[in-house]
C-alpha cells in the first residue's frame, strides 16, 4: 500500500510541475487578437513532438511505458521503473540511431537539379528559364526553396539577388559553389553554362561518394553500441525475472538512487557520442548581405 501512495505521490508532483510550466507560460504576454494554444499544440512545442503520425506514434509509446511503468513499480516495489520505462522508450531510439547527415541528401538533390539544369541549357534556354522549367521536377529537399526563387525571378528580382537569397535559404557550401557557377553564367549570357554545371554534376557525384564511404564508418559504432544495447538489456531482464535476489540491494532508497545514476551515465555517454557523430558545419563561400 505505501508503493502505491509513493507513485501516487510522484505522479501528483510530476502533474503539479507540469501544471506549473503550463501555467507560466499562459501568463506571457499575447498579442492582441492572437489565438491561444490549444493543449495539443503546447504539448507539442513544449516537448518538441514530431508532426503527422510520427508524433502520434511517439505518443502513445510514452503513454504505453508511463502505464507500464507505473504496473511493474506496483508489482515490484521499484519506484525508479515510473521514470526509467518513459525514458528509455523514448530515449534509446534516438540515441541509437545515426543521424543522417543532411550533406549527403542535399547532395544527392544537388545532383538531380544541376543535371536537370543541364539537360535544359544545352537546348538553348536561359538561365532563368531553365530554373523556371526546373521547378515541375525539383527535388523534394529543394521544393520549397526553388519554386520561392521561381516566384522571386517572375516578380522581376535581379537574376544574381534571388540566387544569393536562393544560397542563404539552402544554407550549404556545397550549394553555394552551384549556385556561384549559375550566377557567373547568368552575367554571361549562359555561355559555357551547360558544359560547366555538366562538371559540377560530376563533381558532386564524386562527394557523394566520398561521403557514402564516411558514412559507412560512421555507422559502425552505433551498430556495436545496438548491439551490446539489445544484449545488455535483455541479460538484465532475464536475470531480473529467474534471480531476482541478485537486484535486492538496488531496493533500498539509496540502491536506486545509485540506479538511476548509474542509468544517467549511461545515457549521457549515448548523447555524447551522438554529439561526436554530428558533422561541423563547413564555412560558406556565397553570403548575402542580408545576412
């Protein structure tokens, strides 16, 4: 019975906290005719849920590990369980999973639009033109930023001012180096221009080559941490259900204390590595003077 009005206890600390940040932030000042939150969208802001299904997913898996959560700390006496379930369920999945280097998909977009590009010059268009044409294939990364230069070409911009607008929104090196050769080719009449992007595109798919192979590396920590993840786990479960005498000092206010700093560590070294798989980010070449 007392297990039972711990978690009730912590629950009713964890809901007062919560109810607190709700709180506070409802007492920050709105602007006149502003719409006030919904508590599906303060949910959402207040714990970065993803959009779509992916955050209705995310959802009901931190639901599933708070119910069971709470049934094993009734069942068992281990109060940590309540915290330890939601945090691994959600946590381990994200900390054990590569981040996608977003160089390598934009590369593989580079690629597509610049031979398109390409493809178009060579029948005689003009720079601008050939972006215009560019648009009905554009490549998904790219959809949104091009069919903005699109707009911004039609609305009579300067052909160098929307690309430059054009670099900043893409925001990468790699790009800019495509987009110094599109505008060094619209001052030139697109004289050249098929041949060198034709070059570039060349040149990119050797980087995504490159990057592939580092890729490649870089995954294999993260399968071996997986694996020893997945291992590590499931020999703490087995023994938790056939020798549970072997946890016994662990249900001591202090043994679960030294659990759960144990179980920190463990996930501060997941984060720190997945810190360390992040890629620096490279200084441009092309910065508009917005910027």
């Amino acid at each position: 019975m007392s297990g039972v009005l711990a978690i009730t206890a912590g629950l009713l600390i964890i809901g007062g906290l919560v109810g607190i940040v709700v709180g506070l932030q409802r007492q920050t000042p709105r602007a006149a005719g502003r719409r006030h939150e919904s508590a599906g969208e303060l949910w959402a802001r207040l714990t970065r849920r993803p959009a779509g299904r992916r955050g209705r997913h995310r959802d009901l898996i931190l639901l599933l590990s708070v119910v069971m959560g709470c049934l094993l700390a009734v069942l068992t006496g281990w109060l940590i369980l309540v915290v330890v379930l939601p945090a691994l369920a959600i946590g381990l999945p994200y900390l054990l999973i590569l981040p996608r280097a977003r160089d390598v998909e934009l590369l593989e977009a580079l690629d597509r639009w610049v031979r398109s590009l390409a493809a178009t010059l060579a029948t005689g268009k003009s720079i601008t033109d050939a972006i215009r044409i560019s648009r009905r294939t554009a490549p998904a990364l790219l959809a949104d930023e091009i069919s903005l230069l699109v707009t911004r070409l039609n609305n009579r911009w300067e052909t160098r001012d929307a690309l430059m607008r054009f670099a900043d929104a893409v925001d990468s090196p790699d790009a800019d180096a495509v987009i110094a050769a599109l505008i060094l080719a619209s001052s030139r009449g697109a004289n050249g221009a098929s041949i060198t992007l034709k070059a570039l595109a060349d040149s990119i798919q050797a980087q995504l080559k490159g990057r592939r192979a580092i890729e490649v590396e870089r995954s294999k920590p993260y399968v071996v941490v997986r694996q020893v993840t997945v291992i590590s786990l499931s020999t703490l479960v087995l023994v938790f259900l056939f020798s549970p005498e072997f946890f016994a000092p662990y249900r001591t206010p202090l043994g679960q204390a030294l659990l759960s700093l144990l179980l920190i560590m463990y996930l501060a070294s997941l984060i720190l590595m997945r810190r360390k798989a992040h890629q620096r980010e490279r200084p441009r070449i092309l910065l508009g003077e917005h910027r």
